[in-house]
C-alpha cells in the first residue's frame, strides 16, 4: 500500500492521538487501508467519456473540483465591500456542494461498516476505532473542501486582503465541520428508530430530502437581500438565523466593516458557536452511532410480497406481447428494489419535482400572483424534464451487473423488446409520479386551461426519453455495467439531450400564438412518437443468440 501525504503530515501529531490513549500506529494502519480503497472508488465528479481505473481515483478527480470552486466562487469576490451579502452566497453554494457530494459519494465513507467483522474481532480499542473513523472524514474532507475553495482563498488575499483570506480559512473548517456533523445527524436520528432492510430503504430517501432542503435553502439566502438599482441592502428577520451561509456571512461585516449591530453579532456567534457544539455533540453521540451502524449489517430480506397489481396493470395497457410485459415487470421491480440505483437518481427526482416551483416563484415575486397565474408561468413544467437524460443514462447499471447473463440465456424472442419495455417501466416508475404531482399543483394554480399543455409536456418527455436511449445509452443490455462506471458520461452528450428540451419547450412557447396551434403542435408529437419508437425499437424480429 501508498504511503499517504496526508499520512506523513498526520505523523508530525503523533503526540496528540499519544496523549488520548491512541494507538497511533494501529490507527495509522488502519487509515492507510480505507484511504487506499478510497483511491479505488470511482468518484462521482468524473463526467468523461472513458475512465480508467489506473491510480488513485479520488486524488485524481480533486482537479475538477478546483476548477469548479474557480468558476462558482471566485466571481463574487469582485460584487464589491457588502461582506454578508456575497460571503453568504460564497457559504450557500459552497454549503450546496459540500452536501451534494455527501449525498453522493460521502455516504460510503460516513457508514462504512465493512471493517466492522474484522477490527471488532480483535485486541483493538474502541477508541482507537473511533478515531480513524474521525480522522478518515477529515482527511477526506479537507482534501475536497481545500481543492473547491484553494483559486477563491488566494484570489481573495489580493482582492480583500489577508485578514478576509483568514477568516475565510477558519469558516470553511466550520462549515465543513458543520456539514458532516448535520449529515451524521440525520443518519442518527434514523438509525435510532429503524433497522436493518428498511433503514436501508429510508436513507433512499433521506438523499431527496437533503436535495430538496439544500435547493430551498439556497433560495431562501438570496431571497434575504434586497437589490434595488443595483445597492444591496440586507434586512434582519428572526428567521434568518436559521440560515447557516448567512451566519458565516456575518463575521465578515464584523471584523471587515466593523458593524457591530446586535443581530450581526448574534450571527457570528451562531457561526462560532454551533459547529464547536456539534462537533462535540457528535463525539459524545459517535459510540451510540457506532452501534446502531451495525443495523446496516442485517441482511434479512423482508417475506411480505408487495402488491404488483398496478405495476401489472400498467405492462398490459403498454406492452404487447407477454415477452415484453415480463420484461416490464422485470424493470419495474429493478427500479423499486434496486439500492444503488435509487441512491443515485432518487436526488434526483426530488430536484425535478422543486425546481418548476422555484422558478414560478421567482416569476410571482417579479410581477404578482395573479399577473402570473394568467401568463405562461405553467411552461416552467419544463425543468421537471431536465433529470430524464441521466435517469435513462443510470438504466444501464446495477450492483447486480453479473447476472446480465440472463438476456442470453432465455429463450428471448425480440431483443427489442428488452430496451423498449424498460423504457416504459422508467417513465411509469420515475416521470409520471414526478409529473402528476407537478401537474397537479400547476392545474390548481393555473386552472384546467393548462390540462392540453401538460400533455404535450407529456408527449415531449416520452419523446426525450427515447431520444436519450439512442445518445446515451445505445444498444447496451440494461442492469448491466457495475455503478463504478455510472458516470461514464459525456458532459456535451448530457448538455445535447438537455437543449433538445429546450427547442421543445421553444416551438410549444410560439404555437401557444397560434389560433389552434397547441393541439396541432400535439397530434404532431403523436405522430412524432409513434413513428419514433418503432424506428428505434422496430416489430421485426431480431433474436440473441443463446449462449
């Protein structure tokens, strides 16, 4: 194994872990096995078309991260000396990445339980355990916050001066601290309650609340300053203090402006004070942690069958022949009981079912709600179709990917049939719940008027997924490439399927100008459809060969 950096900076505090009764060198050992298997996790930063699998993937993708702090923070260095106003969005997106990338790829690290039947077993302190556990998410989240915000400190050492730079630095800790500890909170709080195969589906969904509340989160902060003629004011209200970026907004003005108004200081205590305690809570909490993580552990699967009628019923309206009603009800229940798969598009649905409403809001702010419930605001369904492309993209993994065998070896009779029928069970299974709470608010919103238009949202999402198959998924077998590759991707094929949307949502914007325009813009996407999938997907026969 690799002899770590962070391992050889770690020995210069040997005397620290000494002093709390550590075992250092046990500690050190065991540090350098997770962070060599950290190397070989595929990070989910990683969008290009080929990966290799060669060296330490997790060092390797801390370029992209830099780059992207490049791009997100450093520009609002230069929005002039309103500390708390540009600081507090600098901390909203930084806070927004640090959570998406718990979410994502710092679940695997912060629940690891792998090493639970190995270490427990033997002459190793309790203690010992804990703090490489504790030292493992420091190292890893030093080494992801310092590359997203290492361009941005620098910039603002010339742009603001040193003392900015510092009180910078020593928030950033903060936050990260702050983070983790939240997120470890979270996954307490259900472990207490739930155990084993049903915990495991909880944390499915735990992944869309955390999008959610992130997104809104952010919405809120921006919604706390007021920009009139360009001059920024910022106005305290009782409920900004349960918005962390404007906490860490807040030390800024202090020190920076010398604004020493009761509510600013309040803040920077909020920002002081809170990530202290909750670190501390968290390492009185972490044995109690510890424990319930070994919930994670049960593998009894649950004896109840789950009604399928619906799902049966849906395979008979939409499919055929009975070979492709089987492979229907095959998807459909990959995409219920599948884990990894819903780990990583579950965010994802949540993200599309609020981002229609936060553009309408926005649109109701500008003008007022009843200027906006009689315009087109309804066309901002659109957004709720931007998580097709890489939802379709996901079909093709599984963390049962060994047994894709099975295509070859049933005595399938048109392979088309396989693609064609998961399709649908993707658009059953993950738009239409997604599409019909959205429609439904909007049609309360907007009033029945809309119903032709939410069909042609309809028509173009059946559209997008099949155009999104042929770009991005091609003829591969679905459920059948390992998760490690699931970002195997081409960012401009993404960002293709993406704008294929918006030419969509633009020709349904202007026939909405035209005398009857809308319905013939729908029998055209009838048309379009029809004629779509059997091209894609033809009748004609084409057999696998059987191993």
């Amino acid at each position: 194994m690799d002899d770590f950096k962070s391992l050889q900076v770690l020995d210069r505090f040997k005397w620290i872990f000494q002093k709390f009764h550590i075992d250092y060198e046990i500690m050190r050992k065991i540090l350098q096995l997770k962070l060599t298997m950290d190397g070989r996790r595929m990070p989910t930063v990683f969008n290009g078309s080929k990966v290799k699998k060669e060296g330490n993937q997790f060092i390797k993708s801390l370029w992209m991260y830099g780059f992207l702090g490049l791009l997100t923070l450093t520009p609002f260095l230069f929005l002039g000396d309103q500390f708390i106003f540009f600081t507090s969005i600098m901390m909203s997106i930084l806070m927004f990445i640090l959570m998406t990338l718990m979410v994502s790829d710092f679940s695997a690290v912060l629940l690891d339980v792998r090493d639970k039947n190995i270490l427990h077993s033997k002459p190793i302190s309790t203690i010992t355990i804990n703090a490489a556990k504790i030292v493992h998410i420091l190292i890893y989240m030093f080494l992801l916050t310092g590359s997203f915000v290492a361009i941005p400190l620098v910039v603002s050492i010339f742009k603001h001066g040193i003392g900015f730079a510092l009180i910078f630095a020593i928030e950033i800790i903060f936050i990260g601290c702050l983070v983790v500890v939240l997120t470890a909170f979270v996954y307490l709080f259900i472990l207490r309650f739930f155990s084993g195969e049903k915990l495991k589906d909880i944390i499915n969904y735990v992944q869309i609340f955390l999008s959610i509340a992130v997104i809104v989160g952010y919405q809120l902060v921006a919604r706390s300053f007021e920009i009139v003629n360009l001059n920024i004011s910022y106005t305290f209200d009782w409920w900004h203090l349960l918005l962390p970026p404007i906490w860490f907004g807040a030390p800024f003005e202090l020190l920076l402006n010398k604004d020493f108004s009761f509510h600013i200081i309040l803040l920077t205590i909020f920002a002081v004070l809170t990530p202290i305690f909750s670190v501390m809570l968290y390492i009185r909490l972490m044995p109690a942690f510890e424990r319930n993580l070994v919930k994670l552990l049960s593998d009894s699967n649950r004896k109840k069958k789950k009604s399928r009628k619906i799902a049966k019923l849906w395979s008979k309206v939409l499919c055929r022949t009975t070979e492709e009603q089987t492979f229907f009800s095959f998807s459909s229940l990959m995409m219920k009981q599948e884990r990894d798969l819903k780990l990583k598009i579950y965010p994802q649905l949540g993200i599309a079912s609020i981002f229609p409403f936060i553009f309408l809001f926005n649109d109701i702010r500008m003008d007022s709600y009843e200027v906006a419930v009689t315009g087109n605001g309804f066309m901002f369904v659109y957004f709720s179709l931007l998580m097709i492309p890489n939802v379709v993209h996901m079909l093709k993994f599984s963390s049962n990917f060994k047994g894709h065998w099975i295509y070859r070896a049933a005595p399938i009779e048109n392979e088309f049939s396989i693609y064609r029928s998961t399709l649908k069970a993707c658009i059953v299974n993950y738009f239409l719940p997604v599409y019909f709470l959205v429609s439904a608010i909007f049609i309360y919103i907007f009033s029945v008027r809309i119903i032709p238009d939410l069909l042609i949202v309809l028509l173009v999402a059946i559209a997008m997924t099949l155009f999104a198959y042929v770009v991005l998924n091609g003829e591969t077998y679905p459920f059948s490439n390992t998760h490690e590759h699931s970002q195997d991707i081409s960012t401009f094929k993404v960002l293709g399927s993406i704008l294929f949307i918006g030419i969509f949502a633009l020709v349904h914007f202007f026939v909405l100008k035209i005398t009857y325009g809308i319905y013939v813009y729908m029998i055209l996407l009838v048309i379009g459809n029809v004629i779509g999938w059997r091209l894609v997907f033809p009748r004609k026969i084409k057999k696998i060969q059987v191993l």
